[in-house]
C-alpha cells in the first residue's frame, strides 16, 4: 500500500476567504475531499494535516519517514524563507512534491524563489486547487 502524508502550510486554514482573487473561493476542507477522492480512486492511503507552525510542520516531516512513501507538501510562506524546512525534506529519504495554489513565478519578486524546491522531487503551481491533484497523480506514479 502507497500511504502519502498531505501537508498544508501557514495560512491555508484560511482558504475560500484569504484573497480569493489568488487563491479562489475553495476551502481547505473542499481541497482535502478532492484530494481524498483521487486517492481512494489510486489506491493511496492519504493522511493530511495543516499548521501555521514552522516547528510542527517540520515534525510531521521527520515523522512521516517511518511510514509515509511520499510527501505533497504546500509551505506556503515559508518556501521563500525555511532553510529549516528545506533542511527537512533533505534529511528524510522519501520523495516530497512542492505544491502551489498560485504560479509563484508570476507572484511579487519575493515570491518567486523557493529555497525548499531543491530537496524535493518536483513543483507544481499555478493549477488552483488542482495543483494538489496534480501532484498526487505525479508522486504515485513516481513511488509505484
């Protein structure tokens, strides 16, 4: 069995209501049955989790290499700025995809830089809500 851990980062709690012109007007818990449903229909067994904190997102990640095959993963804010999370992902010996709701490319100038990119299998961004689902059908087929 295939057991992914779905990661959302700082301020994605506040999904359908945090600038809906970049973020659209899906909630988190939309995003999380939409992601639920792709992976019963891969066979994946999915457990998902969100914090606002850099120290509990980095411990899911150390956590998630003594049962997880892969991580999705959407660090928000923190993909410009966590040496730490980067650090992480490099640390564990499973394959981490980068998700963005928005093309962080076309963002402010701050914003298009990831420091955690480099540690990880592969990005997808710019796709809405479907950037996770993207990123579930890419890191399954990657594992299997």
């Amino acid at each position: 069995m295939t057991n992914i851990l779905v990661l959302h980062g700082p301020n994605l709690n506040l999904l359908g209501t945090r600038e809906p012109e970049i973020y659209g007007t899906e909630t988190l818990d939309d995003i999380d049955t939409q992601i639920r449903e792709l992976a019963q229909k891969l066979k994946v067994t999915i457990e998902i989790k969100q914090s606002n904190s850099e120290e509990t997102l980095i411990e899911e990640i150390h956590n998630a290499r003594n049962w997880a095959n892969g991580i999705l993963f959407n660090p928000g804010a923190f993909t410009h700025t966590s040496i730490a999370l980067m650090d992480a992902i490099a640390s564990i010996e499973i394959p981490v995809v980068e998700i963005h709701i928005s093309n962080i490319h076309n963002r402010e100038t701050f914003r298009r830089e990831s420091v955690i990119a480099p540690a990880c299998l592969g990005s997808v961004s710019g796709f809405g809500p479907t950037s996770y689902l993207i990123g579930l059908r890419g890191i399954t087929a990657h594992i299997q």
